[in-house]
C-alpha cells in the first residue's frame, strides 16, 4: 500500500476517492485522514448543528466520529457500504442518542410555569418566516426529522439518504412526503393564525 | 387519462425532483393537466413556497464560523488517539477477547466438522493410551468390601 505521509503524496490522494482513503487510514497514514477531514469535516459539523442546534456539541460529537475513523477504520467495509453512508450513520445515530439524553429537567413541585411564548405576529415580525419553519421541522418525528435533515439541508439523493437510515427508496420517499405534509400544514396553520392576528 | 391527485403529484416530486424535466413524460404529462387545475395550482403554489423556505433554511448564516480551529481540532487527533490494530501486537486479554469475538465460527459447517474431528481425534487417543498400560491387579481396589462388616447385612430384611 502507497502510503500517503510525504507532502506530494498527500497532494495525490487528494484525486483518491474516500474508500481507499480510509483503507490509508487503517494503515495509520494521517495524510490520508487529513484529506477526509478537510473534505467532510465541515459538511457533518453542519449536519450535527441542524439536529442538534447546539454548534459546541455538534463540534463534539463530530469530533468524537473523526476519532472512531482514526481508531477503528480498519472496520469500514467498502464492499458493504460507501465512506459517506457509513459515516452519516455514525454522525447522525450519535446526534440521535444525544438528543434522547437531553431531555428537559421536570419543574419543582408548584411552580407555575409563566407563558413566555410569543404570538403569530411577534414571531414573524422578530424572527422572521423562517423561525416557524424552524419550529415546524423541529417538532417533526425523529425519523421525519432525519429525513428532511438528510434530503434538504445535507443535499443527500433519496438513495444516499435511504441508506443512511437503512430504509427501502419507497419507505423513504413515504417518509419524506409525510413529513413535508406536516410542514406545509404548520406553515399553513401559522400563516393562518397571523392573518387572524392581523384582523 | 386519470387525473393526478395531490398524494401522486406529492410522492412524484419527491421521487423525481423538483424539475418536471426530469419526470417520466407519462407522469410529466398528468403533472401539467394537475397544475392546471385550481387546487392543482394551489398545491403548487404551496409546494414552491416550502422548497424556498428549506432552501433558504439550508445555509445557515454562520456556517463558515470557527471552521479553521474546528478542522485544527480534527486534525489533531492523530496525535491524541492511539490506532487499534486488530490482529496486531495484541496483550493477553486482547486475543481472550479476540477468542471470543471469533466464538460464533465454532458454529459454521467447518467449525462444526473441525470440533468433531478433535473430539475423535481426542477419543481415538485416550483410547489408545489407555490401551497401552498393562492391567495391574494390585492397584485395583474393590470399594464395596469396606461397606459391610459381614455377608450377613444382606439379609437383615429377611428377619
């Protein structure tokens, strides 16, 4: 196996598509981990901010998926699945498990809890439009979340996408336009509420 | 033709795309009789305003902040981990616990066949150890003569 710690021969794997780079890796060649780092290492930390909202944790989590490809890359099988696929999967079951962690502290015994919600019209006049499709997406199912995460905001085709929650193309489609419904209808539902607002 | 309905025009953009180019010309040409109805156009019209909002969604403002010293942080983890080499220069409890990841094989069809030819291969050998040492009447010993004193606690029940 060539390796990759020379500076040209890291300029080289740079044409080197991300399968064989990560056999590199498995021989512990940090140049060909540099190449995938500088190639999707910005593209997941976005991907663990859109689900989780949280940029210092989405930092972590994706810092801690880089260290499993570094230390354990020997068990990516290429025959099984893309680099990507595989990857998706660790970044995004990792954001899942920490979003279950996270649940909210109950409330002490008697507190009444005071409405700090904003109605339709303060939401659209300070956050604009896009805070309510924010909500909308938020409030998703998990696996509606995923999916609208993976398709709109991570640019994956319905294949790639498919894979990454281990679904068949048509449950994945099923999935996707379910969730779309509820977002249409959210958005309707707030578009009508403002206009209530308004008079 | 049958008229398209909005779950078919819905589950033919998500399948196909957003371009009707891309549309099989079939499925393409029932879409356009769709879009010319009132609640087709609606549907459209509602559809449009969702992709741009996701769209517009999609990049996010501060995408690029910090990028530099998180790429840093990840390039420094060479350094911090140490790989593990599975099969490698592995300790004691490394090739125990290597064992028993491998336990599942001992039930393959060639797992099954190699247990049975060490089990007869152990057998055969036993055996044939066994049959090697000469009888030695001195060092049997008959346990059952230590058990009663006399013939006679045979009978007691016949009393």
């Amino acid at each position: 196996m060539i390796c990759l710690k020379s500076k040209s021969l890291r300029q080289k794997s740079e044409e080197l598509d991300d399968e064989t780079l990560v056999t590199h890796v498995a021989a512990a060649d940090r140049g060909a981990y540099a190449v995938l780092v500088h190639r999707h290492g910005l593209r997941y930390r976005a991907l663990a901010y859109r689900m989780l909202g949280d940029m210092a944790l989405a930092e972590d989590l994706v810092q801690e998926a880089f260290v499993k490809l570094w230390t354990h890359a020997d068990r990516f099988d290429a025959k099984k699945a893309k680099f990507t696929t595989w990857f998706h999967r660790i970044v995004v079951n990792r954001c899942l498990d920490e979003k279950r962690k996270r649940t909210p502290d109950p409330l002490p015994e008697g507190f009444d809890q005071q409405d700090e919600a904003d109605n339709a019209e303060d939401i659209m006049v300070t956050d604009g439009a896009n805070n309510v499709l924010r909500n909308a997406v938020s409030n998703l199912p998990e696996r509606q979340r995923v999916a609208v995460t993976l398709s709109y905001f991570d640019g994956l085709s319905n294949i790639e996408a498919a894979e990454v929650m281990d679904l068949k193309l048509k449950a994945y489609e099923s999935l996707l336009m379910r969730a779309r419904a509820k977002l249409r209808d959210e958005l309707e539902g707030s578009k009508n509420g403002l206009l209530a607002v308004l008079g | 033709m049958k008229p398209m309905t909005i779950e078919e025009f819905e589950l033919a953009r998500v399948a196909h795309g957003v371009d009707m180019a891309d549309w099989p010309s079939d499925i393409a040409e029932r879409a356009r009789q769709f879009l010319t109805t009132e609640e087709g156009a609606a549907f459209a019209a509602a559809e449009l305003s969702l992709d741009a909002q996701l769209a517009d969604m999609a990049a996010p403002k501060d995408a690029d902040a910090g990028a530099d010293a998180f790429l840093d942080r990840l390039l420094d983890v060479p350094a911090q981990h140490t790989q593990v080499i599975e099969g490698g220069d592995a300790g004691f409890l490394s090739t125990l616990t290597g064992l028993y990841r491998d336990f599942r094989n001992l039930f393959s069809p060639i797992g099954a066949l190699s247990q049975g030819l060490a089990y007869a291969l152990v057998l055969v050998v036993g055996v044939f150890v066994g049959l090697q040492q000469p009888y030695d009447e001195e060092s049997s010993l008959d346990l059952s003569s230590t058990l009663f004193s006399s013939s006679a606690d045979f009978y007691v029940g016949d009393q």
